[in-house]
C-alpha cells in the first residue's frame, strides 16, 4: 500500500455529475504555495454555460508543461504530480481561483518555441468527455510568435488569453465559456 496515494485517479474515469468525489483533495490550494510568491500566479473566472448561467459544478485540471522554476516539467516531490498540475472547482456562481508556478517558454527540438501556458481538461455535467483547451498570459510577449495560437483565426485567440488584473502583476483572468457567443476554443487531441 506504500504506493497508493501516488495512483490519483483521472478525470474521465469517474462517472456522472458526482465526479468531482474523489478528486477535489487535489483542488486545494498547494500549501506553502501563495499568489504573492515570486514565481507563482493566481487564475480566476468563470466557467459559464451558452446562456452565461454558472456552471456550478465543474472542474478544471490545469497544467503547465514547462514552469520557471522548472522549465523541464519535472515532479513536485511534495504531491508526485507534475510541479505545474493543479485543479479548480467551481463554486456556486461558476468561479474557480487557483494558484500555480508560472508557466515558462517551452522549446521543442526541431520547432518554435511555444509561448508560456497551461493546458487546460474542463470537466462538467452534461460533458460525456472532457474539453481540451489552452490559457495564454495576456501580458506575454512570446504570444505573437506561437505555433498554436497562431493556427487559430485572430479573432478567437482572446477566448486562450487570460487577462492580467491591472492592480495585481501576479493575478489574471479567465473565463471558460462552453458554447455559444465567444466560446472558448477548444481543441480535438
């Protein structure tokens, strides 16, 4: 049984609108881990249905594949998760709020590099399978130049770009909008 806390159970292998039971222990604020640390950010938002009514019980899995602290993705000995993994849950307005490692530049050999961002599962009633999508930093120079944000028609990317809050460097915002007018894109991997 020594190994058993590190087997989490993923997502989409839990059933119906219960599905967050079982995971939301993930979804607690990292300890030791604050907005106001260098090299951390604060996300908030919403995630809204095609009305804009709250979607009150959904779940995000984030995830930077490169971190500053870490920009080779490693392990975070504390949880053995990756060090930029982290899950929000919505409360009863559709808000979420999570603080995580800020995302860095990722290089792949051979390609351009890929501007800091997170990748983003959104889990939600009514979702037969989870939506993949992407979170860009709004104030994130290397922006312009990357691959995948750039395949998709400019008048779209705003739903991938979290807005930096003009009061707080560390804090941004976000909203996940599921259909309809400004839907957030959403990709088929």
């Amino acid at each position: 049984m020594s190994g058993y806390s590190a087997q989490i159970p993923a997502s989409s292998q839990t059933v119906g609108p219960y599905f967050r039971i079982g995971l939301e222990y993930l979804s607690e604020r990292t300890p030791g881990l604050t907005a106001d640390m260098p090299g951390t950010i604060e996300l908030r938002g919403r995630v809204l249905d095609r009305d804009g009514a709250p979607v009150t019980d959904a779940m995000l899995e984030l995830w930077s594949p490169a971190t500053v602290e870490d920009p080779s993705g490693g392990v975070d000995e504390g949880h053995g998760l990756p060090r930029g993994f982290r899950r929000a849950v919505t409360d009863a307005n559709g808000a979420f709020s999570v603080v995580m490692e800020r995302p860095a530049t990722m290089q792949h050999e051979n390609e351009r590099a890929q501007a800091p961002h997170m990748l983003v599962l959104v889990f939600a009633r009514g979702l037969l399978r989870h939506l993949i999508s992407r979170v860009y930093l709004g104030d994130g120079q290397a922006n312009h130049s990357d691959p995948v944000l750039m395949d998709i028609p400019e008048e779209r990317r705003a739903t991938l770009i979290a807005r930096p809050d003009k009061s707080r460097a560390s804090l941004y915002w976000w909203d996940v909008i599921l259909q309809g007018t400004g839907e957030t894109v959403f990709f088929a991997w």
